[in-house]
C-alpha cells in the first residue's frame, strides 16, 4: 500500500512516516519506481509508534522497546526498566511545571490587574533576562 493509505490506516500522518522512516524505526520496501510499498507489519510498527509517543516515550525509547517487542527472548525486566525510567521522567517534569503555575499563580495574586502600569509579572521577567 502506498504511504497514503498507511497514513490513514495507522493513524500516523505520511509527514511523520517519512519521518520515522529517516530515523529507522520504519523500513518499507521499495517498489521499482522507487515508491514505497506499505506492508501489514509496517502498519503494525507504526501503531505501535503511535501508541508510545502518545505516552510521551522519545524516540530512542521507542526504538528500545521496538527492538524488544521484536525479541521473541526479550525479559520483561527491560521492558519494565525503560517504563519506569520513563514514569519517573514524567513526574519530574509533572513537578516542574506545578512549580511554574505555583510561581505564575503567585505573580498573579499580586497584580493588580487594572489600569495601572506597575506589574509584579513583568517585574519578574525582567529579572529573568
């Protein structure tokens, strides 16, 4: 099949793909018109692709875990360990940004918000720069 209907059946745009297909993680065979020609298992791939970017895995983990998922000998154990990595990943970026709606929430509370000129947030960035 053509990148077109693999876009539509895998759920990943022909942009990202292609995208996929540079970095390796996605290797469809070459018609000899130099089209590329979409197989079952590629869709299989590119869903699976789809599924751990949308749990917010970068693309080494997933080529990681495609190469596991791939291992018929794989443990568990690794499968787990780059989850666990990754949760952990998650939860501090989860805290960083409650830290940042903190700061900006308390910036907030003391601006007066009307037609004055004076602004602690402004302030704070200036501060920043």
């Amino acid at each position: 099949m053509n990148i077109g209907e693999a876009a539509r059946r895998s759920g990943v745009s022909a942009k990202m793909i292609r995208h996929y297909e540079t970095q390796g993680l996605v290797r469809p065979q070459r018609l000899a018109n130099g089209y590329r020609d979409y197989a079952e298992a590629d869709l299989a791939v590119l869903r699976f692709i789809r599924h751990a970017r949308a749990l917010a895995f970068p693309l080494e983990d997933v080529r990681k875990l495609l190469a596991l998922w791939g291992d018929r000998n794989r443990a568990s154990a690794d499968v787990r360990r780059i989850a666990l990595a990754h949760v952990a990943a998650l939860e501090s970026k989860a805290q960083a940004m409650q830290a940042m709606a903190a700061s900006l929430r308390h910036l907030a509370a003391h601006c007066h918000g009307d037609a004055r000129p004076d602004c602690p947030i402004l302030d704070e960035l200036e501060k920043s720069s």
